[in-house]
C-alpha cells in the first residue's frame, strides 16, 4: 500500500487536514469522536488531529505534529489521546501510511456485538479483498488497543474493535479516509440486508476476481 | 422511451455530468462508486464517468467520449471500468439514451438477498410500472453484468444485481437519474415496511392504472 | 383551525411556494413526488405546485392557480394531477387552508401496511391530539383519493392513505408543513420504538393533557 | 460540572443561541420541539429559546431572559412552555449550568418503550460514565416532568423522559449540547446493534477506566 511519491510535509499536513474535515463531512465522526493522522517515514514524523477540537473550526496548522515516541514538536496543541494507537500501529505496519479512528454508526453496530463483516458485497470484495474483521475488545491502557488492532489487521484495510469502533487504513491518510468511508457504506448496506434475511458471503475466489479487476484496471494512472 | 428532440453532444455531456453530480447529491453513490452515462445514437458515441475521480471536482471537459465498441474518442482520463456494461445494455436496448449504475444502500440491501422489489405502493407502480426484478449474480468477466441486466430488464426501468447493486434507465440520463433516485426512494420505504409487518403487493390491473394516469396526465407537455 | 387574517393572495402564493419548497428540504418529497396547496376562500381560488416540476427550481410565478373547479386561471403550467384531490378535501372541510400531500418514507411504511400510529409518544398528543389514522387503499379513479382522505379524517390534522402516502392539513399551508414534518418525525421515533419493542399507546385522557396545553399555552400571540 | 470562568450575560447568551441553533442543524429537534437553556446563577437569570419560533430565524436577541422564578425580564418573547422544568432542575442541581430538551429520534425510540440506555459502548463510558436512565412516564402539570428527571438523574449527563424525549446537562450550554449529540449518537449505535443481536453492556469497572481516562487526559488545558 506504500505510496510511490514522497509527499512534502506540508502536503501530508493538508492531507491529514483533508482526512479529518472529510470524517466529519461525510458524517462518520460527532462531535470530537475519530481523529485522522498521517505518517512521513522519511521524517521520522506523525500528524495527527489535536485532541477535542471541533472539527469545522480545525485548520492546517492546528494538527498535532509529533515523532515517533509522541512527543510533539510542531503544533500548539495536545495531540488526540489516541495518538500511541496510531504510533503502535505505524511501527508495526510499514505499509500503513494513514490512519483513521470512528465510531461510525453502522460499523460501530457490528462492533457492539464483536461480529465481523462478511463479504456479502462486490463492493466489499472491490474495496476490502475480505471480510472486516473484529478485534475482541480490550480496555484502553498501554497499547492494548494498538495491540488488539494489529493483530487482527489482514488483507483488509479495516478492523472493528468489539464494544468500541473502527479502524481504517491506507497508504496515504487519503487512502485510510476512502477505506473509513466505504466501511461505513457496506456496514449499511449489510446491516439492512441482515434485518431482512439472511445474506450470504460471496466464495473467496470470487472476492478475489472483484478485488483483483479494482486494483489492477480501476483508477486514472496520472493524478486527476 | 427514446427522447424525440436529438440533443447536441453538448447538450448531452451537460446531461451526463448533472446525473453524475445528481447520484453524489442525492446519496445514492459513496467516494467514487456508481457511473451516469448516456448515448448519442446518431454519433455513434457515448459520454460517461471517468474512472476512480471525485464527482464533486468532476467537470463537464472531464467526461469521457467513447465511440461503441469502447474506443476512447475525447477527454483525458480513462473511462468508468463498468463501461462494457453500459455499451452492452445500449446495444441490446435502443430504448434506453441514459444508464445509472449505483450500489444505493437500500436498493442494494434487497440485491444483497437477491430479492426483487414487488409493488407494494402506489409509487413504485407509477415509476416502474411493474415490481423491480433482481438478476442472479455474475462475476464480473467480459459482458455476464451486461447479459444478467438485459435479461433481467422488463417493464421497469431498473434492475438489480445480486450481491452487488441496481441499474436504472431512461431515454435520458435524466429520466435514468429520475428512475434511479426513486428506486432508492421506493427501496428505503419497502424495507421500512418489511421491518414492521407483511406489505402486500397491488394486483397487476391496479399497478396498470397508476402507471397509466402517470405516463398520460403527469408533467408538462412543454418543457419547463 | 381557520385563521384570523385573511392574507392577499400574493402572501398565499408565497405561502404555498414556501411549503412546497419546505417539504422538498425537509426530505418528505423525492423528485417530484408530492404537493403542497392553499386556498383563497374570500376569492374562491386554490393555489398549487405545478405537475412534474423540480422543487429547487420553482419560483412562486410558475405556481398553478385554479377556481374551486380546477380550471387554471393563472399561471402557465397545469397543476398537479393529485389537484381533484385537494379540491375534494377543500370543499368538504372549510376549516382547512392548506393541504399537503406527500410519500414520506417512514409514515408510508405504516400506510404500505394499512396500519395507523397510534399515540405513542407526548409528541403526537401535543401535535395531532389523536392517533393519526389510515384510510384504506383506493385506487386513483374520480374523487377516491378525496373520499377516502375526507372519510378518515377526525382530529389528527393528518391522514395515512394504503400502500400510498400521507395527507397533512392546517388553517394555511403553513400549518400543514408543520403537521407534514411532524408526521414523519413522530413516524420515524414510533417505527424505531416498535423494532425495539412494544410501545403503548397514551390513553385518552392524557392525549387530551397534552393537547390541551400544546393548543393554549404555546407559541407567541404577535408575530414572530 | 460547574466552570470555572464566569462567562458575562452577553456570552451566556450567545452559547444558549449557539446551543439552539446546533440542536437544530444536528437534526436532533424538528420544527419548534425542543429548546436548550443556560443560568447565570450570579445574576439569578435563566436565558432560553422563546416558544414555537423557527430555530433557523432565531437571533441571540430573541431570547427570553427570566429570573429563577421564570418571570421575564429581557426579550419580546413568551419563553418556552418547559422552561418551569428547567427551572425546577437548575434550582435541584447547583452543577448543572446548561440544560437541553429534544425529541430525538433513536434516544426517544428508547423513551417510547421506557428503556435505558446500558453502557453497551466505549462511547457510553466516555461520555456518560453509566447507563443512561429513562424515568418513568408523567404527564405535563406542576412540575411533575421536572421531579420525574431529577429523581433519575445520576452520574450520566442525560436522562431519557418515558414516551416524551431526552434531557441532557452540561456545567454550560455548550456542554450540555455535547451530551444532547452524543447522547443521540449513541442511541443510534445501540438500536441498531439491538435489531442485529444482544449487545452486552461494559461492566461497571470498565466503563470507570474509560470515563476516567475521557476526563482526565482529553482535550486541551488553554482554550482552543
């Protein structure tokens, strides 16, 4: 998922912006639930959103810049408190280039239960190439949610969080924000169709027909 | 359903685009899923939406042109990957001058279980004229969405897919648009109701008089 | 519920416009389904939404204006086909000055069922003092919506029609948008009691509490 | 709950019109029901919404200022018809310095059927660092709605009305709007992980660890 430019820091910083404006738009994220960060490997930096802030008010440079310990070293305010999450889950995943944290309502709702979300959909087989997993739920010291998080991060780029939320990822916080919002759409999607019957996952060589097509024809290859 | 006044090519990407814009609006797409596309029979070309780009940056210059077998004649950017689809049904249906392809969450909840939409309101009897069908699901190699939609397609001018989304169609785009919004619309309604008890579906001989009185009487003869 | 003031029939048509507009951006309407009017009863005219037209796109001037009869008497676009519908209500209840028609998804999901909503909730006391009551199904022919509504028709300012939609009434057209949002506010809030469970109706006599304060009590008597 | 800074009357203001307005624009209030107050204990003055005036048309000067015995002494307009609740809490509750009534949808779905709310989430904990109560139904006279929300209220700074709506509290108004939609939020996530299966609220020392770490560590020391 590892991005082949190697985007400016101001540039990441705007993407992060982006992410975090673009969680509360599309509705994914109340109040001051969920936060967006980015990672510049080369830097040694993470940006992230700073704890508690609205997020219509936010601006560029009011994100959080911090390294890899969490130690803030641009920004005038605190970082989100789940910033050793992101930090945990960065290291341990170098592909991981953005990272998004919701309680959105319709993944959240799988989440309470601790189920997964199979691949009822094409377009979860397109977007994810498997079903959404959920991690057992854990309390917040330490790195448990980091730990729980990465041990349960597959081929897709989601993992739920029993009783507390989601995660999503990508190569680029603008990645991680596509990811966050095509869960919520397809956690909608089969949470209705789940009220109705009883759907069923689709064979797993035909999630990978869908999710081979999306990822290989799919997309403009210059930047629109 | 073919239009009687032959728009310009102009004409028809202005159309094209707002049925783009108009599935983003209205809710029935998410990030880049779903296309709009329509036909100019007498060019022998066909407008619809690039591939992977944001509808709310997308503009008029940004649509691509292909003749029909697919070809690229104008605009820079890739076409939708579910171009083949659209030139199938075209070739097969000369009715139809506007397609829409979306994954709306409602629509495709009932896709999902692979259950069509029975007429259970007056509404779906005046738009569909008909109950709206689902077609088994396919894969997504060489023309199965295409062949598994034409099959499926009757009175009402919308299809489902199983596990996958819905088709809508027009002469237009905007009659496709018209037909995809109220898919949406009649879809979210019928499952509210199947939630709380056992709708039924009208008799045939009623659906007919709705669709009658609505394809005689409704509208303006000219053109608002 | 007969106002005071007569308004001109300028200030009605701005009225019905508004209306019209309002349950368009209040999402009771989709496309074009649905209609608001008002009547001049000093002038013996009805003013109503034009047939087929975007809601966005309507100007006061391009509202329809008829005699008691139905015969356009000013404006360029014919009326609403659900117009005899209006003119029927209109004429058995001289206590209504503004008739809203609409397809609203959650209070059409209780009429897809012939079921009525019953008090369940202070809301409905203080705004409908009564449950709000389904018509059976009828199908379009001559005055049968009309009957059907009028039939029905006891304290709710409101009327659920089978397999169809809802009618909402007020002394103006003002007063019907209010009940029309009120009606698919308290439908969604008792559609999502009765998934969860089995709510229970107020009885009676604290229908009449609430009623009784919400109609003596509230609201400014000058003009905000 | 009491803050530290003592905001002039002027500020108290604004934050009670902001507080309106946001109840408003978060779809937690339709047409006029609901209104959000704040005191000024100093002064002796509770300022809140007038009755049945339009959120969207409402300005900070339209607001009814009154003394703690609900008599108005700023402002053209009747306050609230729920104004003696509020009043009868603030005088109860010397820490609650915001109040906001609604008829939310997904919280009041809970109310219609007598529910509280159990700490099924993260969120829960976080914000509400229990159950959610839902007091028992009591009809509009004296100050019945008041003494019902006080004996209920305990640790979580909300309180569900049986078939009416929700209370929520805050040391300000701003505050109290945080709990008014989170509280909606959260009774979204919880009905729709209720029609999927049987969520199991956190035990009681979970939900202290987070509550603990969301009033402890969260958000920023200087204002933002």
């Amino acid at each position: 998922m590892e991005s082949l430019q190697v985007p400016s820091l101001e540039q990441l910083r705007r993407e992060v912006w982006e992410a975090n404006l673009g969680i509360f738009r599309a509705g994914l994220v109340t109040m001051h639930s969920g936060n967006a960060s980015g990672i510049d490997r080369r830097r040694g930096l993470v940006i992230i959103k700073p704890s508690g802030m609205d997020y219509e008010k936010l601006r560029p440079a009011d994100l959080a810049v911090t390294d890899l310990e969490g130690r803030r070293v641009q920004g005038r305010w605190k970082p989100s408190v789940d910033l050793p999450h992101h930090l945990y889950i960065y290291e341990r995943r170098p592909a991981i280039g953005g990272i998004i944290h919701t309680h959105s309502n319709y993944a959240t709702s799988f989440a309470a239960l601790g189920r997964s979300i199979p691949a009822y959909l094409t377009a979860i087989a397109d977007e994810f190439g498997d079903e959404i997993p959920c991690a057992p739920y854990v309390d917040n010291a330490g790195d448990h949610v980091g730990e729980a998080v990465v041990k349960c991060l597959g081929q897709a780029p989601a993992v739920l969080l029993a009783q507390h939320g989601a995660f999503a990822f990508g190569s680029t916080p603008r990645a991680a924000f596509k990811a966050a919002v095509m869960l919520e759409d397809v956690a909608k999607t089969c949470h209705l169709a789940l009220l109705l019957g009883k759907p069923r996952a689709l064979p797993p060589n035909e999630v990978r027909k869908w999710y081979g097509r999306y990822h290989t024809t799919y997309g403009q290859r210059k930047k629109p």
